[in-house]
C-alpha cells in the first residue's frame, strides 16, 4: 500500500468520520415496503416466463406477521412494474418515508448485465434490474434502437438507496433484497433462471448521447438530499440471491423464487427471537437455499448485527462457517491462521442466533489438528452428523497462542554468508535445521538467476522479502519508504529472520472480548477523482488481489460491539515489518456503530501477502504498543504489563518455543481482527 499517501488521506478525513456521537431521542418510525414481482414479461421483449409474481403473496403474508400493516405494504405486479411504474411507486414510497422509519424493497424478476455508462466497473458491465418492458436483447433491425432507459441499473439505485437512507436518518433501516441473476452486485435453474441471457450491450455512439444523469421521471434517478456517507445515514442491509457471476435458480417445487421462499420462511417459521439480528437470518436463509438450490451463494452485506426491523445494534461474538467433514473425516471450519486459530484451540458449536458463548453449553466441542491460513481441521470430541454440523455455527471457546521457534534451512548458500548468519541466528535463539521439511523459512539461491539470493516461506514458497544479490548492501528502509540505513548480504538475511521471528506474535494473536467488536476491510474500489467517492468493485476473492498500478480501494473500519474503544491499525508487509497506521499518532476512539472509511489511493511494493491488524481496547495502550513494534527488548519489558493483551504478547515475545492463552485475571477489554490482502507485480 502508498503508506505516505493512506496517512495523508486518514488525517485530512478524521475530522469527518471520528466525531462524537450525536445526542438526542433516538426516534423509532412506522414500517413500510414495497414488493415488486414480474414473472409474465412484455411480449416481444424475449424474456422467459418465470414465478416472480408467485413471491409477492408470500413475501407480504411474512412482513404482516412481523408487525408490517398492510396498507403499509404497497404491491407491484408484472404489467404494472415497468421502468416508469417502479419508478412512480419509489417515489410514492420516499414521499411516504419519514424519520426512524424501517424501509423493505423486495424486488423478484429477471437480472441483467448491460453496458457500463457511468465508467465505475472493472468489468465494463453494470447491473441491472430488469422491468416488465425492458428488451433481453438488441433489435438487430433497428441499430442503436435502444438506450438502456427501461433497465433499472445499479447506479440508479444506489442512488435511490441513498435517497431513503439520508430520509430515514439513523435511528431507521433500508433493506433491500433481490431475487434475480447478477444480485450480488445490484446494491432468477433446476429449470427456471431469473436471467441467464447474455449482457445488454449497446454502441458507444448511444452510449455518447447518454447523460450520466436522466432528468426525466422514468429514467429513475433521483439526486440524494444530503452527501453521500454522512453519519447519520440509516443502517442499510442488503441480501441478493446470488453472487455477481451466479444464476438465481427458481425453487421449483414451490414455482417460486429460492430466495423469496427463504426469506419468508426465515422470517415466520426461525427466527422466534426478539433479538434476531439480520446475521441470524441470514444463516437460516443460507442453509435452506443450500438444501433447495445447492449451486448459488446468497450474499449478505450491510448492517449484519443489528436487530431485525429494529435499530438497536446487538453484539455478536465473532463464528465461523462449518464447511462439512473432509476426506481425513475430520470437520473443517472456515477460519484458519489468520484469525488466530492455531493447533490446539478449543472451537464449540452452537445454534444459529448463539450471541455470545458465555454461559451456554455447546453442543459438541473439538480441538483443532490442522490450521491453514484460511481454514482448520477439527477432531470432535464425540461424532455428530455432518449434514447437522453444517446448520450450525463455530465459535472459539480457548484460544492458543505461540510464539513457535522460527526454524531456518540454508539450501545452497555461499559458506562466507551462511556462516556469518548462523552465528547471529543463534544468538536469537531461531532454530537451524538440516531438513527442509521441518523449516518454517528457507534462504536459497534463485534458480534462474545467479548470485541472487531468496527467503521463502517453507508453507508455500512465497518469498518474504524480494530476492537480492549476495554481494550487494541492502537498504533499510521505513514504513514511508525512507532509506535509514544500509546492510550487507548477511546482516540483512539475520536482521529479516528475526524481525519476522519477533512479529509473528503480533501476527498470530486474535482474541476478543464480549463487548467489544471492530471489523477491518480492504476492499476494491475505483475511486472518482473529481468527487473522490469510491465505487466497490464486486466479485472478488476472500483474500483481495492489488496491482501495483491502476488498483483502488476502500479501507472500512467498523467498531461492531456495544462498547466504545480506542482504535489502532498496523500492517505486516510480506517480510513481517510493522507499519503503524492509525490511533499512533493521535488517540483515537470510536463510539458503538460507527463506521470509519478512507479512499486508498494505489498500492506500491514490496509485493507479496499483507496483513492488517486492528485493535479496539477499553484503555489507550498505544504507547505500548509501539513499544512491543520498535524495541528490540519490547517483550521482556512488555511482559509484566497490567494489560491483559500487552502482557499476552509481551510474554510470548520474550519466550520463543512457548504458548499461552489469554490471562483472563488481568483487565483491558479488548477485541483484534485480521483482514489479508496481496500486492502483486504488474
């Protein structure tokens, strides 16, 4: 990442996200919704007939027995749900809207990818929803006939989406959920496919006479009456059908949409809690569109851990996905090593809805045999169905933390460099050993080029610095890229191993308390550099990929428990240097709910797997942890902390080859998160 440009964005836009919370009655509104469904289309238009107008029944049958009223409740059914009708009925719904309200748009119907008119897409491809009388493909006959004004894209959404949130205020919800192809990008298999034609594509001779911005009513956009991402927008969640690249298949024993009849059922037949939030839903909706349609992946994003049709944030100790039982029999669960889940953690699992593990019984625990980077095996201390493991949710009960003696194997190195690296290695107390399976790091010479030298780690061969000449001196450099000193060959190889010895404790420890929570991400986007506003870019890996040219991105940082805390944001590079980034310099607290977003303006070498970590914590200790990053003896000096983290890190710091849980007698609430994203060449 530019670091010098991301802390030159973080302190210009502190002053607009890090403002105390506002006072006053937090005002509670009416529920209103609007559900749009199109199963019979425009004749001619070359859409296939589906069951969308099945859903709307069903869908408003669910809202009235959740307390919806039903003139509260307006319908939109095929021929009445062209572009103009939905149009007119967001209107009539906004006009409606008023503060604290809670906002449903239930939309079930074809989804369609079209041209891109605004310039926002990697892809080229907007998303779109698709009315009763917008066209599946060109008129061949008529060239440049058609100009996209009946599709519904999402950049006229987002807008409308907008518009709602900045009415409702912030004491309201927005929900929005779609039931279409290409929804988990709009912010239908088994037979029937609510989509599944080719992209809408027209010629840039249309594209020229289009605005970006349509003033007459049936275009759809709607200017928002305050900024973009203000902080007193309402909280907004959103569940789509399926991922960007996905069909939605019908659920076809009920001729309906998969992810209308999982809403419904969700919302009249799971969830019995007052306290539900829009996370616990979401999990009953998951495994019941895993049963009904196995092949697609519903997406969930906004908002998760607040009630549903409620404004109250609820907090929710952090679980993980089971993913099912491997070929070694053994459970696996969707969180390895960097979210601290290392050999010997204790994981319980517990029902859809469990908020906190904290005096409540699992059902049945394990300990961890097998940790990767994103995923773990689990021994189960008694067997239990695979299938029903699956519909339930894994939480950490017992942390392990190790500070893992760093073992290093020489493959092929000149004995003037090698010699003078062991001396210094051992004085570390880091590990030399003769077989390459047990190294956690491997120097070597680089195959195809002599003289240059690599270290990689010896999981999967990636280096952690890049390759450089033996003979040559090597610069120091600073998290800002400022040169601060210059090594020779075998300096540089001791002075890498041992930093990333010494950081990985920083790496690997993640634990939380119960009432606090933070949730860091970096997440692609192309940022408008005449508005500086940052479009995401969807579809893309759990672990995020960046160039080091022409790539963007959004950091978020969200404090997600009930307790305010004091934030701090350091980065690993790939050869472990810790770059601080945020709360260092000035302290930094946020209050429950609040969400911090910077625009990342490109990324910059070195190239390989970073990993951020942020803390939010009860009291200010980032003296401290500056302290444990800078200074050679942080760990003996750390180790006798009063704080229940510093002491954690500093004790495993200064013992190598040693493990420990969380002294839970010590005080300092705290909550750590992990987010991993890789730089690559070019």
């Amino acid at each position: 990442m530019n670091y010098s440009s991301l802390k030159a964005a973080i302190a210009i836009s502190m002053t607009l996200f890090f403002l105390p919370a506002i006072p006053g009655t937090i005002v509670k509104g009416k529920k209103i919704a609007l559900i749009i469904g199109i199963g019979k289309y425009k004749p001619g238009n070359h859409w296939p007939t589906i069951h969308g107008d099945n859903d709307i029944d069903v869908i408003k049958h669910a809202l009235v027995n959740t307390g919806f009223s039903e003139n509260n409740i307006q319908t939109l059914k095929n021929e009445n749900a062209t572009k103009a009708g939905i149009v007119s009925a967001l209107k009539t719904l906004l006009e409606k809207t008023t503060t604290g309200d809670v906002v449903i748009i239930h939309y079930s119907g074809h989804g369609q990818q079209i041209s891109d008119m605004s310039g926002d897409e990697a892809d080229g491809l907007d998303e779109a929803l698709v009315p009763f009388d917008a066209p599946a493909v060109p008129d061949k006959s008529r060239e440049d006939a058609y100009d996209l004004s009946k599709h519904l894209s999402d950049d006229e959404l987002s807008v409308w989406f907008d518009s709602f949130r900045n009415k409702i205020g912030i004491s309201g919800q927005l929900i929005v959920i779609v039931d279409a192809c290409h929804s988990g990008t709009v912010s239908r298999g088994n037979g029937t496919i609510r989509g599944g034609v080719p992209p809408f594509l027209i010629s840039t001779s249309i594209q020229k006479k289009i605005s970006a911005v349509h003033d007459n009513d049936e275009s759809g956009y709607l200017q928002p009456s305050v900024a973009r991402g203000n902080n007193q927008q309402s909280k907004f969640i959103m569940i789509s059908a399926a991922r960007a690249e996905e069909s939605d298949y019908e659920y076809k024993e009920k001729q309906m949409g998969s992810l209308s009849y999982s809403v419904a059922d969700a919302l009249e037949n799971k969830l019995k809690s007052s306290e539900n939030s829009f996370r616990d839903m979401f999990e009953y909706i998951r495994n019941t569109m895993a049963i009904i349609v196995p092949s697609q992946n519903p997406q969930l994003e906004g908002d998760k851990d607040i009630k549903i049709f409620d404004g109250d944030i609820l907090i929710q100790q952090p679980f993980y996905k089971v993913l099912g039982e491997n070929n070694n029999k053994l459970l696996e669960i969707s969180a390895g090593r960097v979210l601290g889940v290392t050999i010997g953690t204790t994981i319980g699992l517990y029902p859809i809805g469990t908020r906190s593990t904290e005096g409540k019984t699992a059902i049945v625990t394990g300990k961890v045999t097998t940790a990767d980077y994103l995923k773990s095996e689990i021994e189960l201390d008694r067997k239990i169905n695979p299938d029903s493991a699956k519909s339930l949710q894994a939480f950490i009960l017992n942390p392990v933390f190790d500070n893992s003696r760093v073992m290093v194997f020489f493959d092929k190195i000149p004995d003037e460099i090698k010699n003078k690296v062991q001396t210094e290695l051992s004085a570390k107390k880091i590990g030399i050993v003769q077989d390459i399976t047990n190294a956690t790091l491997i120097i070597e010479m680089a195959r195809d080029k002599k003289d240059i030298i690599q270290i990689t780690n010896a999981l999967d061969r990636t280096p952690i610095v890049s390759p450089f000449g033996y003979k040559e001196e090597l610069s120091l450099t600073d998290c800002g890229g400022n040169v601060t000193g210059r090594l020779d060959a075998a300096a540089y190889i001791a002075r890498t191993i041992t930093n990333y010895s010494k950081n990985n404790v920083l790496k690997n420890a993640t634990f939380g308390d119960n009432n606090f929570g933070l949730k860091v991400r970096v997440i692609p986007a192309k940022i408008n550099e005449q508005t500086n506003e940052a479009v995401l870019i969807s579809g893309q890996p759990t672990i995020p990929v960046f160039k080091t040219e022409n790539s963007q991105a959004l950091l978020r940082i969200e404090n997600t428990g009930l307790s305010s805390g004091y934030v701090y944001l350091i980065e690993f590079d790939p050869s472990g240097k810790i770059c601080p980034i945020l709360g260092f310099d000035t302290e930094i607290k946020m209050e429950p709910g609040r969400k911090y977003e910077v625009n990342i303006p490109g990324f910059a070498e070195p190239f390989g797997r970073y990993l951020m970590k942020g803390y939010i914590t009860q009291q200010p200790i980032g003296s401290e942890l500056s302290l444990l990053i800078n200074e050679q003896n942080a760990g003996a000096r750390s180790a006798g902390s009063n704080n229940r983290l510093v002491s954690l890190l500093g004790d495993l710091i200064a013992n190598p080859g040693s493990s420990r849980g969380p002294n839970l007698d010590k005080p300092g609430g705290v909550s750590i998160t992990n987010f991993s994203y890789d730089i690559v060449n070019e």
